[in-house]
C-alpha cells in the first residue's frame, strides 16, 4: 500500500474495508487517524476521555459508512475530518447540523483514476500550502478549524479586532487558492 | 467557511445548507473548506490513544447495526431536501401564522442561540422597514424581494448586519417564501411592529 513518494494510499485503504470488511486495512487507517482525530477533538473542548470516545465513534463510523466514500470528491482526511466535524456537533453542542442535498447524478461507479489521484493529492497539497503560510495566518486558519471558535470569540481570545481577524483569514483562504491553482 | 468548521449556530447552519443545495458554486466553495479542514486535521497533532482502543473499536463495529442506506433527503416543492426535512414536506405542510397584511410566518426549531423561520410575503407586499441587531441571513425560495439596493431571486442569499436598515419588498408574481435566520431581534422603525414583536416572535 505504500506509494512512491512514501504516503500510504489512504483511499484504497477505505475502499479494502468497503470492499472486504478488512480489518487489517481499517488498523493501518486507525492507527493514523484516530489519534488526530482525538487531537483534533481536545482543541475543541473535549477532554481526553470524552475525545477517547468520539474518535472511536468516528472510526467505527469510517466502517459503517465506507460505501458511502467517494474517492474522487474528497481526500480520506477530508472525509473523516467531516465525520469528526459532525460527531464534535453532536457531542459538544447537541444540535442538529443540516446537510446540503446530495447531487442528484449521484457516484459513479467505477470514478475516473485521475480524478481519484487528483482529490486525494489535494489534502497533501493543502498541507504545503498550509504550511508556508505567514505563522499568524496559518494560526488563525487552525483556530477556526480547531477551536470550535466563532471569529467574535477568536476576537476575546487574541485580543485582535474582528475586522482584522476576518480579513486575515481571508487572505490566508486567498493564498491557499493561488497556491492550489 | 465556518459552515464547514462547524461553528455555525443551527438555524445558520439550515440556511447555508439550503442555499448549497441550490447553488454549485457554493457547493464547491464547501468543498474546498472541507478539504482545508481535512488538510488541518492532517497536520494535526497526535494524541495518543489508548492501548486497547483498536480493539474495542473493532468490538464497537461488531455491535453496529448493518449499514442502513440513509433514504436520500427528498425535495418538497421550492423547499429543497434539508428545509423539507425540518418541516416534514413542502410549503403546504407549513403551519403559518398571519402577521398581518397578508405577511405570514413559521418559526422553526433550531437551537437556541439563533432563530430560523419561513416568510410568506404576497406579491408587491413590503415587509416593514427595520434595521438589525445582529446578524440575517434571508435566503429566497420562491418569487423574489427587492430592496433599496438590490434584487434577490430564488436561490439568492441576502446577508444584512448592524449596518444595514431596509424595506424588502415582494416583487409582483408567485408569492416570495424566505427562509430567513437571524441571531439576534430584529429593530423595527415604527412603533406599532416595536410594540407587536415581542409577540410575533420576529
């Protein structure tokens, strides 16, 4: 499963789970992202065993649901960032979270190779991108993701005007576009 | 973008999610914060699990039922699949209440922090001029709504804070249905609507 450059192929992967329930495939997965997961989950608020929990809901959740991955819409770390994203919903706000409709074309089913190589590249180019961002921006970007923070309450923390807070991520979000571009 | 970081309050969350189904760009747009925020959970830390973790997680999807396949959220109407989940169907499953001059609306239960509901304005009928306290989000579902500055059709989103004060009108046609979310009351101009808010809810 190991990939020229060094990355496991996370998609293939999910797609051995789907495919063959393998156990030895959703370790090799487990191992790397439940415990981001579980990070993931302390930056928001949770404590550690509460995050213990979630992230074992979301990699079970990873199982349950692997027919519904589609490996040329989005990257592995995408999908399960959007399933810890919903599970941190559930267990630290208790509402519901709205899901826009599902396009009505729908997965192909056998999804074009380049698009698949295409959508899982992103998470990796992503992270460059990230990455060379000014330290200030990059941090704002990661509080917004992490921190279960409105931009206001980004504002009390850091002692920075709104304003200031909206166009930085802003231009971080812009230099993250024409770096993908 | 904070639609996608899951820091929206739910009725917030119901508007955005409504207008992504009705709009691609958007949709894209969601897309990639997805993925900015799966390229974050990517350079997150570790925080090690514990050591029977696996397994018990393997005991975990033992016990999970047999993956149902979800029954895709239907349309209803002008209320796409998210709205008509809230509401149990399309615009006549809607249970209005009149606010006069033929206005009507239906609040919808969301969380606390935010107020979602329906408008019903009929064709050429103006909402009564107000300002904000905090932050509206009104998305059109039918018909159409000018106001001083713009013109917003189905699908459009229009987005007013503290700054702005307007008199959305209907345009002539089908009756304009909003759906619209703010999070904080609405400031009325004139002194009757200031007097009927607290009891109209809007």
């Amino acid at each position: 499963m190991q990939a020229d450059n060094g990355n496991t192929d996370w998609a293939a992967l999910v797609l051995r789970v789907r495919d063959h329930q393998d156990k030895a495939a959703f370790a090799a997965l487990f191992r790397h992202f439940a415990p981001r997961v579980k990070a993931f989950l302390m930056k928001s608020g949770a404590d550690a065993a509460l995050a213990e929990e979630c992230a074992q809901d979301v990699m079970a959740t990873l199982w349950q649901k692997s027919h519904l991955f589609d490996p040329a819409r989005a990257s592995v770390a995408t999908w399960v960032f959007t399933i810890a994203r919903n599970r941190r919903i559930d267990a630290l706000r208790k509402s519901r979270r709205p899901e826009p409709e599902d396009l009505p074309w729908g997965p192909e089913p056998e999804p074009d190779q380049a698009e698949v190589f295409e959508a899982q590249q992103d998470t990796d180019r992503l992270g460059a991108a990230l990455s060379q961002l000014p330290a200030k921006q990059r941090a704002l970007i990661e509080r917004a993701y992490y921190g279960d923070l409105s931009h206001s309450e980004i504002a009390t923390e850091t002692g920075l005007p709104l304003g200031t807070i909206k166009s930085r991520i802003r231009l971080a979000l812009e230099k993250l576009r024409q770096q993908m571009s | 973008m904070a639609y996608s970081a899951g820091d929206l309050p739910e009725a917030f969350n119901l508007v955005v999610a409504t207008h992504v189904s009705l709009c691609d760009e958007c949709r894209a747009r969601l897309g990639a914060f997805d993925a900015v925020g799966g390229a974050v959970l990517s350079d997150a830390d570790l925080a090690p699990m514990a050591d029977d973790s696996l397994a018990s997680c393997l005991d975990r999807i033992d016990m999970l039922p047999q993956a149902t396949t979800r029954q895709p959220l239907q349309r209803a109407g002008c209320f796409p699949a998210p709205l008509a989940d809230y509401i149990g169907g399309g615009p006549e499953a809607v249970k209005w209440r009149p606010l006069g001059m033929g206005v009507k609306q239906a609040m919808l239960r969301t969380g606390r922090d935010a107020v979602a509901r329906l408008l019903y304005i009929p064709a050429g009928q103006a909402v009564p001029d107000h300002g904000h306290r905090g932050l509206e989000l009104t998305l059109v579902l039918q018909g159409a709504f000018r106001d001083d500055s713009d013109r917003f059709g189905p699908g459009d989103i229009e987005i007013a804070d503290e700054a702005v004060e307007h008199t959305p009108v209907a345009e002539t046609g089908p009756a304009c249905i909003c759906l619209a979310a703010t999070d904080a009351p609405l400031r009325f101009n004139a002194l009757i609507p200031r007097l009927a808010q607290p009891f109209l809810r809007i």
